[in-house]
C-alpha cells in the first residue's frame, strides 16, 4: 500500500511539474537562453596549428602564450604587493579560533579528537602583507641571505602563506615538504637542499628530535603556534646548536629591525621560487625546481580559464599547500582580493570526523564561493549523498529521482531549474555552505558520475583541470560554461599541448576519429628541472621550435571542440599474457564508484592473462552487508577476509565494471579485501590520495601473489 502512496504522489508532482513547464517554456527560453548556453558549452575552445593535429595545441582565446597575469607585473612578490594596494582594507586570511577539544571513543574502539570552533576571524590584505613584510626582516635578522633556501614542513593555514610569501619577497625559494611525511623522508628533504631555517607547525616538531643530530646544516627551527599560546613544544633534547623560535617571536623580531623597501635585491621573473617535491606516487619524490616566472605563466593562465574572480568571492583553503594544486589556487584567490578561509579535510563539513555532533564544520560558517578538490574526496561526497537519499522513505526516494533526472535532461538541454534547485537541492547544497558557485577538481582523474552529479546536487560547474608538479599545475582547465564531463578542458593561454606518437600503445596524432597520443606540455609554466638530477631532468623535458615542454607520460585525446581527455598512462599501462593492455587507473576510477568500495588497487602480472584487485571497502556499507549475511560484525577484519565477503565483492567489482563498460580482460578476475585504511600516513598514498603503487605491492607482496596461485 505505501509503493501506491509513493507513485501517486510523485505521479501528481510530475504531472504539476510538466504541467508548469508547459505554462512557463516561452518565459524560460527567453529568460534563461538553452540555445546560447549550448553554443556556448559547443564551441571550438582549441585548434592545433595550421590544423595539424601532429602540432601544438592552442587555447583560441589568445593568439600568443601569456607569461603573467598584469602586463609589467612579473614575480609573485610583485603581484601580492599589487593585490594590497588594491584591496588594503578587506578580508584576505582566516581562521576559525579552537573553543574546545576532547576525546570520544567510537563503535570500533577507536578514539578520536572531537572539536568545537567558533566563528571565523580575519586580517585583512594590510594587515597580512605587514606580517608578511616583519616576518621576512625577522628571517633576514636570524642572518638567512637572498638567494638562500627555507623549508616549510606544516600544515595547510595561514601562517603557511605568510610564511611563503616573506619568503617570495626576499627571494629565499621555498622547499615544501608534505605535513604528513615521516621524519626520514623530511631527514631526506632537508638535507638534500641543505637549508639553515626550518619553519614547522607546534604538531610537527617532535619530529626534530632524533632527526636533527642527522641534519646539519639546520641552525633554527621556527614553529607556527598552538591555537593555544601557552602551549610550547618540548624541545629540551634539541641539539644545543639549534635555536628554536615560534613564528610570532621572528616576526616581532623584524618589527624591531625594519627593512627599507628597495634596499635589498629585488627578484626577477628567473629566479628559484619554489622547490617542490612530487608526491612520489610513481617512484622516489623530485624536486621540481620552479621560478616566479613559471607560477606567473601558470597563474595567469589559470585566471582567465577559471574568470570572475573577485572581492565577492570566498575560497575555503584546506588541501596541502605542499601541492602545486593549492599553491597555485591560493596565489591566484590573493592576486583578486578574494578572501581565503581555512579549513581541513577534518574539519569542512559537520560530519567531519574532527567535529563534534551538532556542531558546525568550516564550510557552513564560512559559506564559500570557490573550492577546490581532489576526485577522492569527490567522489565520497558522492557516496555520501547516496547513502542518505538511499536511507530515506519511499517517497523522498522516488521523489530525489525524480528530481534529479529531470534536472539532468534540463541541464544537458541548457536549461537552468531554480525552483526545483531551491526547494529539493538546497539542503545538499547546505553541506558545503549554500553558496559554492565554482568547483574545480584536479590531482587524478574524477569520473564522469561524480562530475555530473556534483553539476547536478551541488547546482554550480563541477570542472577538471590537469596540470603538474613540472608545469606548475597548469595545462588544461575545463571551462565552466562547458557542460560534458569526463574532460579535462581545453589548453589554458599560458601554454600548448603537443601529441606524441607511443607505438608500444598504439596512439598517433592521426588516429581516427581523434588525435591521441602521450600529452607533452609547453609554455613559460614549464619547470627549470629537477633539483639535483640532470639525468631525469634531461629524460623529462626537452625544447622544440623554441618552446620548453615537459613530457608528461599521460596519453590524451583531442576531442573535435578542441577539449583534452586523458585515457592513459604510460606508467600504468600493463601487458597481459595474451597482448591486452589494460589502463590500471581507468579501471580503478570505474570500480571505486560502487558504494562497497572506498578505494582500489589493480596490479597485472605480464605472465598472466588477467590482473587482480586489493580493496579497500567503504566500512559503514561492508557492516550492513555483513550483518545481513548473518556475520559477527563485532570483528571487522574477520569480516574481511571472510569468503562469503570475497564472494559479494567480486560480484559488486563485476557489476561495477559492466556498468562501466569495460572489457572482460580490463575487470579483475579475483579479489582480497584488507581491513587497512589507505591514509597519506601510512605512506602508501600521496597527499592528493594517488596510489603509491609500489609501496602497497611490497606490503600486500603476499596477497598478490595468493591471489595468482589460487585456483
């Protein structure tokens, strides 16, 4: 009786609905224009030269490559300083201030932090750049010279951006490292770029105290406080010859010692800005050695792909400024006046797990704009979303359906849905703050589900970008007038895209129906090189006619509007047994929309003729599976490595991959799922979440090779 409740109302909303469509269609089509949105979503947004798709690839909105934002305005430094004396008084950087913190101990046994934040406190672009311009004297104070390098190993905040732009200003390059390294690694780092100055978080500096006997050029460490002032690191079996500073006792230390603007050297466009070290997902990290001209052309090129920036805009900053992604997106909010909120992956929203219940995360207070993301975060926002609508009775599921389907054939028609955005999305849109109006995706490849239902939900252009360490997170960016997915946008004006021909793969230039080949990047973006590695550096990047690219190992696809597709990777390519070639990140991408799955990991034996899966499973939906299939749920690693859930597994992996349309030799054919959660902390994905391929084979060495052995 209820299902004939459920349909007869839904059936009355849909007959009210297409009823006001057909009222209303004249009013809409002129108000809300489909037929120019489409032309706009359709239209050639890259040609390669002379129409040659063996040539570069350029975006049409410039006939030349642009090197920086503001013709005249050629370091980073210089365009900050521009930005203040633009938008002085208003908001640049905040932070929300701790109000409590305790411990609370979850089903599984685990203790987890819980916090209560208040409201969001702010300096504005004056008040920064002063603490910018004192912190930068106070390091000029502790006798670091120009041209002299400084790591930041921190968390992502506003210090870290104050930090890096004194830094800019008087030309000391930066050495980022990840905050989730573990001390060898940031041992490693350190000594390889033999830096005096260390600036850390309070969080991190415990990592120092076996470590700096074994780095010895450090001379200071300098700390970014503890919310809590009184709180001071223990330092007191710090070598003797280390100077420990917080970052507000440097900073009162070039207050004391003003620099005169224009009595020390001014950095030009070739200077050394930043070394930054990839994440490592494809082998030991390098330091890509990146300009201020570099970040300019990147920036600039960014800029007018992503367009509109301005006073009204608030960006939540909450990815590691470690990454080329967010450092970029900073630098180019802060060039516009836009206000930078931070946040954390544990604290954005109000079912973050460092957020108490019934309080509010970052994203409510701080109603953003802007956001940026990476595809694994996505894609849980996805799930997400999912499992509530899924939850709810009949009716709100038939009725979220509904919705949502005839949003999509309206979107995909260019039409917009005001009334049905406000009265059935507005609570999703509610979960990131209400007000989001640009998302932009990048890091690894998002799928095409994800992307449009986030266009769809979230009511705002859900784009990709692809760009790298090497190229300063600029290539291509997805346009927000564009309305396909799976894309990563045309070539941004800051540089061109060259197809190079793989014959091992298959791929040409001069493939029908469309160009494809590995993806070479050229422009005033591309990286100076690696730090200390000529022979990689020589391996890597290369000149043609002229212009530096950097060959990027991924394989693209041009599609015939000019927009960029990535279907490959060199490095991720496998061989099987029979001569199949099997992209691992693309099968990847498909199987991790299924709701039992968080994350995935393919390997392919060359002597096999099949590969195999480990999996990660989303744990809340594995319980519900298991306790329906009459499993002790209180012992979850027993659940998984139970073979009732191997079973169901590799049937959702098998659902998964049809669903997707991919290949019977592209599916794995067998699967183990681990009870380890995949967190940068176990090293064994990056900061962005890529898979470290080669650490997750050593660790689970002995389930791979089961897995092959099994009959």
């Amino acid at each position: 009786m209820p299902d004939i409740f459920a349909n007869v109302a839904v059936g009355i909303i849909k007959g009210l609905v297409y009823a006001y469509d057909f009222v209303t269609w004249p009013i809409y089509f002129l108000v809300f224009s489909p037929v120019y949105k489409l032309s706009k979503s359709n239209r050639i947004k890259a040609r390669p030269e002379n129409d040659d798709p063996g040539k570069p690839w350029r975006s049409v909105d410039s006939d030349h490559l642009v090197t920086t934002l503001i013709p005249g305005c050629d370091t980073v430094d210089e365009l900050f300083k521009r930005a203040v004396d633009n938008y002085g008084p208003n908001r640049c950087l905040g932070k929300r201030e701790l109000l409590s913190e305790e411990d609370e101990k979850q089903p599984s046994g685990k203790v987890f932090k819980k916090a209560i934040f208040g409201k969001y406190s702010w300096w504005n672009y004056e008040e920064v750049y002063e603490k910018v311009t004192n912190f930068g004297a106070g390091l000029l104070s502790l006798g670091l010279k120009p041209g002299e390098k400084i790591v930041i190993f921190a968390e992502t905040s506003p210090e870290w951006i104050i930090a890096a732009q004194a830094c800019l200003k008087y030309n000391f390059p930066i050495v980022t490292l990840y905050a989730t390294l573990g001390e060898e690694a940031v041992q490693y780092g350190v000594n390889e770029t033999e830096v005096s100055i260390v600036i850390t978080s309070y969080a991190q500096v415990h990592k120092f105290k076996d470590t700096l006997p074994n780095m010895p050029t450090v001379q200071h460490i300098i700390y970014i406080e503890h919310p809590d002032h009184s709180k001071t690191p223990d330092t007191k079996e710090f070598p003797t010859n280390v100077r420990v500073h917080s970052m507000q006792a440097v900073e009162q230390e070039g207050a004391n010692n003003k620099i005169e603007e224009g009595t020390y050297p001014k950095t030009k466009s070739s200077d050394l800005a930043v070394i930054m070290y990839t994440s490592g997902s494809t082998g030991p990290p390098k330091g890509v050695l990146l300009s201020h001209g570099n970040l300019m052309s990147a920036i600039a090129g960014q800029c007018n792909r992503v367009g509109h920036l301005g006073l009204g805009d608030v960006y939540i900053a909450y990815l590691p400024l470690a990454h080329v992604l967010e450092l970029t997106a900073e630098l180019a909010c802060l060039a516009h006046g836009v206000a930078l909120g931070y946040s954390s992956p544990q604290t954005i929203t109000d079912q973050s797990t460092r957020i108490k219940r019934g309080s509010k995360g970052d994203a409510t207070v701080l109603k953003p704009t802007l956001l940026a993301a990476v595809p694994l975060i996505a894609d849980r926002l996805y799930k997400n979303v999912w499992e509530k609508v899924n939850e709810g009775s009949l009716f709100s599921r038939k009725l979220f359906h509904f919705a949502y389907n005839y949003k999509l054939a309206k979107y995909e028609s260019g039409n917009s849905t005001p009334i049905i955005d406000r009265l059935v999305f507005k609570r999703v849109r509610a979960i990131l703050g209400g007000r989001l109006r640009l998302m932009l995706c990048g890091g690894a490849p998002l799928s095409a589900d994800s992307q449009r239902f986030m266009n769809i939900l979230f009511c705002c252009p859900v784009g990709q970008g692809y760009g790298l360490t090497e190229t300063a997170g600029a290539g291509t960016v997805h346009e927000a007038t564009d309305r396909s997915t799976g894309r990563v946008g045309a070539p941004v004006i800051c540089c061109q895209v060259l197809l190079r021909d793989w014959e091992e793969g298959g791929y040409t230039p001069y493939d029908e129906p469309n160009p494809r080949g590995e993806i070479l990047i050229g422009g005033g973006n591309v990286a100076m090189g690696y730090y200390k590695n000529e022979e990689k550096t020589t391996e890597d990047f290369l000149t043609i006619d002229g212009i530096r690219y950097f060959c990027t190992g991924d394989i693209g696809e041009f599609k015939e509007d000019g927009c960029l597709q990535i279907i490959d990777r060199k490095k991720d390519l496998v061989k099987l047994q029979a001569g199949e070639y099997v992209s691992l990140s693309k099968v990847e991408t498909a199987l991790k929309m299924h709701p039992l799955i968080d994350n995935v990991c393919l390997y392919g034996d060359s002597g096999q003729n099949y590969t195999v899966a480990l999996i990660c499973p989303n744990m809340k939906n594995l319980k519900q599976l298991a306790s329906g299939l009459g499993l002790d749920t209180g012992d979850m690693d027993s659940v998984c490595h139970s073979k009732i859930v191997e079973k169901e597994m590799m049937k959702a992996v098998n659902e998964e991959g049809k669903k997707a349309k991919l290949n019977r030799s592209e599916i794995p054919q067998k699967v183990t799922v681990v009870s380890d959660q995949w967190t940068p902390d176990e090293g064994l994905v990056t900061d962005a979440f890529k898979l470290k391929r080669k650490p997750i084979f050593n660790k689970y060495e002995g389930l791979i090779k089961a897995m092959y052995n099994s009959k």
